[in-house]
C-alpha cells in the first residue's frame, strides 16, 4: 500500500465518519438538504483561491463558514425558514462563482481531490475531525431536544443560541472537509446517505448513530478502491457506494 | 357549551403548607407591542394546585413562559420566596421531531443532561403507570396516553418541588385526559409538589385544582378557590359564550 493511498484512505475515513455522525443530527432537523447549499458557498471560494493562486483550503474554508454564520444570523433576525434560507444561500453561492470560476481548472473542487490528498491537509483533516467529533457529541442531545421544544432546553438556563451556532459551524467545517472528498456538487450525499440508510435500519439512537458511521466510512473505502480498479474519480464513486448501501438498507427496514 | 362536571371527592388531609412560594405583584407584559397582561396579581402557596383557565388567546402560555423566566416582563414583580427545582412540560412537543429519529423510550431518558439507572427510570415510569416492557419501544409507537405519561415521568424523575403543565392532555382522548390529572393528585398525594397548570378545561379546574387564576383577553378576570368564584356569570364573561354546566354530587 503506497503512502499516497493511505493518506486518501485516512482522509476520506475521517472525513466520511465526521459526515455521517453529523448527518444523524441533521436528518433529525429535516436539514439534509441544507448541506447542499452551504457545499456550493464554497465555489466562489473555489474561484478566487485557483484565480490567485492559493490553496484550496484557503479559499473554500472562509467561504463555507461564513455562510453558517450567516445562515445563523438569518435565521434568528427574520421568521424565514431555512429551506428558504439555503435557497437564497445556494443561488448566492453558484450565481457568483460563475462569473468567475474557470470551470475547466475547478474539477478539482467538483468532484474532489482525496486521491492526491497531501500529508499536511491530512493532518489538518484528522485535527478539524477530532474537534468536530467532540463538538457534536458535546451538542448532540441538547439539539436533539431543541428540536423536539426549545424551552425544555431553554428552562435549564441553556444558551440554544450558542447551541446552534456550534451546530451550523460544525455543520460548515463538514462540508468544507467533504468538498475535498467528493467535491462541491456532491458534499451533500456524504451527510445524507449514510444516516438515511442507517435510520432504514436502527431501532435505537446508538444503532442509528453506529450504522450511519459505518455505512459512511465503507462507502467511502468502497469509492476509493473501485476508483483505483476503474481508474475513474473517487468523489462520484464514494457517492454511488452510498446509493448502493442505501438501496441495501431498504431491504432490512425496520 | 354545556359541560357535565364530575366532581369527586379530593382527599381531605391533603396536606398544604401555607407559605408562600411564588408572588407575582402588578406584572404587566408586553410582546410584540401588544399588552398581553396588566396589573396581573396572585400567588402560589406550596403544596397547592393553581390553574390558570381562559380562552385562547388569553396569554395562559405566556404568563407560564414569564414565570419560568423563558420570556421578559415589563412591569412588577415575580418573588420566589425559596429557590424551586422546576419541572416543565410545554405545550405541543414536536412528535414528528421525534418521529425522524429511532428513538427509544429509554433513550429519550438519555438526552437528560443527568444520567438516570436503568432502576431509576424503571421506577420513574411506573410511578405514572407505565410497565419497564416500554423501555426498548420507540417512541413514535406509544399511544397519545402513554406517550404524555412517559412526559410526565420524565419530568418527574428529575424530582421537582413544582411542577409547570401547560395544556398537558393536549391530543389525549377524553377518559386519557382525566387519568393524567388523577395521576398528578395521586403524585401530589405520596410527595410534596406544587403545581401550576394551563388549561381551557373548566372540569378540570373544578375537580383538581385548590385555586384558579383566569384570564381573559388583556385582562384577568378572577383569581380564588374554583368553587366559590366561578360563576355561570363570570364563566360566561370570561370565554364570551353562555356556559351552562351541571354539577355531579
């Protein structure tokens, strides 16, 4: 094994478990789809960092959360729900990128980079999972009951505020880490299918939990090997693999 | 409106305290620009049952909000005469929240932030009258019942001294809605607990509470036992409709 796939390998095991762990909560929200938009934030990003000559990194990660920030701060000045706020953000998001990003230099962030992943962005990767793992398991059950009634959280003198927050930002470092992984278009899927086809087939929140992780992570070895014996880009096949575990799932509904 | 009232027999030696727990003086609140309520007077005693009855609209969710501190108040003022530790059930918990999740009975016990023994939540949800069998069933099976007494134990295996319900048999079937208030002057029986409770449900009042606050649109209306202050008259004042009743001996 070269050393080139095992920083793919790592990378995109961390990246995808992250993903998933978070997409449980996510689905919980009905906010999914939210991912989608905050992922294309990351193309005008995208197009000054290849314009100027920067990392990628530099240019989609300031990019990706401040339109969490952003999204935060809509939702708590305006009664507009966040379907309508990530509409607003995804139009932003692509409508300004195109008149910049030159496509023909952008694959990299369509369709993701993870098999030529660096050793220093895969430190960076393991840093960022770690601090996003412990931020979600920290927020984890409060934005569960958040979701249910804010004031069984809020009659504990609990700041849901500051709880939201921490959910959007953990929420925007995802999707910035998976447009490494499978790029912009798709980033969206690395949250979704895995905890979809876990609640497929959990009956508890530690199985929901545990399967979405799992179903995430062989999705993503599964993409990366089948790209080494097709020679076809990682990003798309991690996401077919998803589908495939997904489709599998509906077969063991509980 | 014709309601049939059933009114049975509350143990006598019930025992309350007379001290006063909670007394809130003038409170005037505004949300919105709107005056919600205005020269608002009453109080609580330990150990008691105080309902507050009205119409919608009257501000019943609001002014339990207010005393819980989760909304401001403009004038006046909220006296806690000793620190409770508060237990609160709101209005209209999000089922389908719930529903998007695989989640258990027991670990819907779990997001408390103080972890319960299995034992503990054994004897939390038996003491509302649910069997431990419940425990590994998903929430999303439970009857309307079942799932506002598993509420109910969940806010009670906190052990609060006072406990905060707002329209708490919301969404139960009649006959469901009275097991649930029997349940709370049983638990009010076998420890101290002092209850504040909203609802638009006269019968309830009439045959759980000790005292009624109610409230009317921008004004409140009365504030006394139920039996000696609610009148035809004053009912019908208060809910803007002729409210006939008939009272089982």
């Amino acid at each position: 094994m070269t050393l080139q796939l095992i920083l793919s390998l790592t990378s995109g095991i961390i990246i995808s478990g992250i993903a998933a762990y978070l997409g449980t909560l996510m689905l919980s929200k009905r906010m999914s789809v939210v991912a989608g938009p905050l992922a294309h934030l990351a193309f005008p990003g995208v197009a000054i960092a290849i314009l100027c000559g920067f990392d990628l990194a530099l240019g989609v990660f300031p990019f990706v959360l401040l339109g969490a920030i952003f999204i935060w701060l809509l939702e708590r000045k305006t009664k507009l729900p966040m379907e309508n706020l990530s509409a607003v953000i995804f139009a932003t998001g692509v409508g300004s990128s195109l008149l910049f990003l030159p496509i023909a230099e952008a694959e990299e962030a369509l369709v993701g980079n993870i098999m030529q992943i660096s050793s220093i962005e895969t430190i960076m990767i393991t840093i960022l999972g770690i601090i996003v793992f412990f931020s979600t398991q920290k927020i984890y059950k409060n934005i569960i009951l958040i979701n249910i009634h804010e004031d069984l959280v809020k009659v504990d003198k609990k700041n849901i505020d500051l709880y939201n927050l921490v959910y959007l930002l953990a929420v925007a470092v995802v999707v910035a880490l998976g447009v490494y992984l499978v790029g912009g278009l798709i980033t969206a899927a690395l949250i979704a299918i895995p905890a979809g086809a876990s609640r497929n087939i959990s009956s508890s929140l530690f199985q929901y939990k545990l399967w979405a992780v799992i179903f995430g992570i062989l999705g993503t070895v599964m993409g990366i090997i089948f790209s080494l014996i097709f020679n076809l880009s990682a990003g798309p096949l991690i996401i077919v693999s998803g589908a495939i575990i997904f489709l599998l799932s509906l077969f063991f509904q509980k | 409106m014709v309601l049939a009232l059933n009114v049975p027999k509350i143990s006598n030696n019930r025992k309350q305290s007379m001290n006063k727990l909670l007394e809130v003086k003038n409170l005037k609140v505004i949300l919105d620009h709107e005056v919600i309520h205005d020269k608002l007077s009453f109080s609580i005693k330990e150990g008691e049952m105080l309902t507050i009855l009205g119409p919608n609209g009257a501000g019943k969710s609001v002014l339990l909000k207010v005393l819980l501190g989760l909304l401001p108040y403009d004038k006046g003022k909220i006296i806690w005469h000793k620190k409770p530790r508060i237990g609160y059930l709101p209005q209209n918990l999000n089922r389908l929240a719930v529903k998007n999740l695989p989640l258990t009975v027991e670990d819907f016990f779990k997001l408390k932030d103080i972890v319960y023994s299995h034992q503990e939540i054994t004897n939390s949800l038996q003491s509302v009258g649910l069997e431990n069998t419940i425990l590994k069933k998903p929430i999303h099976i439970l009857s309307g019942g079942q799932f506002q007494r598993m509420l109910i134990s969940w806010v009670l295996i906190s052990k609060p001294n006072m406990l905060f319900l707002d329209e708490a048999t919301a969404g139960i079937d009649i006959g469901g809605d009275e097991n649930i208030y029997s349940l709370i002057d049983t638990l009010r029986l076998q420890s101290p607990l002092t209850v504040v409770m909203v609802t638009h449900d006269i019968h309830v009042v009439y045959a759980h509470s000790d005292t009624v606050l109610c409230l009317k649109r921008k004004s409140h209306a009365c504030f006394g036992k139920p039996k000696t202050i609610l009148t035809p008259q004053l009912l019908e004042k208060i809910f803007g409709m002729e409210v006939k009743f008939y009272e089982h001996q």
